[in-house]
C-alpha cells in the first residue's frame, strides 16, 4: 500500500460547486418572469426603477467597502438580487431617485454596518421598504394601474374589488414584482427545482395565512392573491441569512410571518404587513435555530 493513501486532509471533505454566486444568479432567474410581467402590466418605466435599483445597490456595495478596505463582494451577485428585490417592492411611478436612495439604505446600513454577506441580521430590502414606507408615505402608496391607461388608485388588499383572474395575472395596482402570481410561482418552482430553497417556509407561510383569514371571516383566496404574501413567501421569507437553517425552523418562520401578516391586516390601519411580518420574525430567527437545532450527542453541559 502507498503511503499517500493513508493521509487524511483536513475538513471539510465534502466539495460543492455551489457558491454565493451561482446560488444569487439562479435567484435572479427566478426573479425574470416577474420583471416581463411588471412591464406588461406597468410599462417600460418598470425597468428604469428596476435599472436604477440595481445600480445603486452595486455601487452602494462597492464604494462602501472601499471606504472600510474590504474586499470587494460585488461579484457573488448579492447586492444584484437585493436591488431587483427592493424594486420589485416599489409602486410604479416612484421617482427614481427614491429607488436609489432605498437600495442605498439597504446595502450600507442594512448589510455592510453589519459586517456584509451573512452577518446581516434583517433581510435588506424589507428592512428598507419599510424605511422608504415610513419616509415617503405618499409616493409608496401612489399605485399605478392599466398601462398604457395609467390610472392611480388604492390596491385590491384595500378596496377588496378585483377579481380572482386579474389578481392571478397582476392587473391590478401594487408593488412591480408582487401582483403578478403566475410569475412568482414559476419563479417558485424553478428555485425548488434547482433547489435553492426548501418548501416548508413559504408553504407554511401562504398556508398560515389562509387558515388564519378564514378564520377572521375573510377570504382567505383573496388574501393571499393580493397584496406581497406570495412574494414575500418566496422571495424574502427564505433568505438563506436571515432565516433558520433548519427544516422545522424554517416552517415555524413561515407560520410566524403568516401569522403577524393576518394580525397587522386585520388590527392596523396599514392594510399589508409582509415585510414587518419577515423583519420582526428576522429578529427571532436566531432564537429559533437555537431551539430547533440538534443536540450534540455525548457532550457535557456547560
């Protein structure tokens, strides 16, 4: 026997070809259909706020870690998919400037104040819509309807009017990339196909609110086909940072942003709450991955 076959490198032993950026460039896939549903339905004034988004989370990224001397980072693709996901949050007419500056807030703020990639404790993009929302209130809820007819008017969340087809196909006023169901479910199934996320917090996610609105008297088809549920269940919720990496955490992440999603729908004024469903249930994702974690077996307690 050789000699050389007796040694032992040191762990890890198991390789991937999975990386940072393979896992951000099949997100952003996912995220395409989306991006041709909102032109169809918005215009082309949807891929300068997207353009714009993009941009500003790039170059937000990189000036920032040139001033800490960081490595640079831009290329894993991260501060891409935050940019395409914070304008696909964004109603169709907002100014421009205002999708930088909130791409802005949730790359250096969000994520590099707290040490970059991985070390964020809130997801960036719901953190700073929810920012933008509290900032700009009225060019946040300035929807926009029927391209090429724009018409400005409240969301099917609010007024409770649309009917199921068009809430399905996303004509109707809302968030670019939250109206259109089709297009976030095949984004969906191709991320589950490539698996990039497991089902267990969306599923539970969309399915705690549907019981949930049944429950309060609502309809719970309807709940979940307007508003950001679906793609807040999809896109947001399973941040693979700011979420539990566990299989039974991650569905109770999902229960509990469905859960604080019906709470804020039926006792506060705002009529949606996906993204402070996922930022406060961010807060608790530490808590939960220490509860639902495995227990080393043989180890003394401290």
């Amino acid at each position: 026997m050789n000699e050389n076959q007796l040694i032992v490198n040191f762990a890890p032993h198991i390789r991937s070809k999975v990386s940072t950026h393979t896992i951000m460039r099949d997100v952003i896939i996912a995220l395409m259909p989306a991006l041709v549903a909102a032109v169809i339905n918005y215009g082309p004034y949807t891929l300068a706020i997207v353009a714009v988004s993009v941009a500003a989370a790039v170059v937000s990224e990189y000036l920032m870690e040139k001033i800490i001397k960081k490595k640079n980072t831009i290329s894993d693709l991260s501060a891409v998919v935050t940019g395409i996901i914070l304008a696909y949050c964004l109603p169709a007419g907002i100014p421009l400037w205002m999708a930088a500056f909130g791409s802005a807030v949730a790359i250096v703020i969000v994520k590099q104040f707290f040490g970059g990639i991985g070390q964020n404790f809130a997801n960036p993009a719901a953190t700073a819509r929810i920012i933008l929302f509290v900032s700009f209130a009225g060019p946040m809820t300035d929807w926009v309807t029927g391209y090429p007819d724009v018409v400005s008017g409240a969301t099917p969340l609010a007024t409770g009017t649309a009917s199921y087809m068009d809430l399905f196909m996303g004509r109707i006023g809302g968030s670019l990339g939250e109206t259109c169901k089709l297009a976030i479910l095949i984004g969906l199934v191709y991320l589950l196909v490539r698996k990039i996320i497991t089902w267990h917090t969306p599923v539970c996610f969309v399915g705690t609110v549907f019981v949930l609105s049944a429950l309060a008297g609502t309809d719970p088809v309807y709940a979940i086909l307007s508003g950001g549920v679906l793609f807040g269940a999809v896109f947001m919720a399973t941040d693979y940072v700011t979420t539990p990496s566990t299989k039974l955490g991650r569905a109770i992440f999902g229960i509990g942003c469905g859960a604080i999603t019906v709470l804020i729908r039926q006792f506060c004024n705002y009529p949606e709450g996906v993204s402070f469903a996922i930022l406060l249930m961010n807060i608790m994702a530490p808590h939960i991955e220490r509860w639902t974690s495995s227990k080393s077996f043989g180890g003394a307690k401290k």
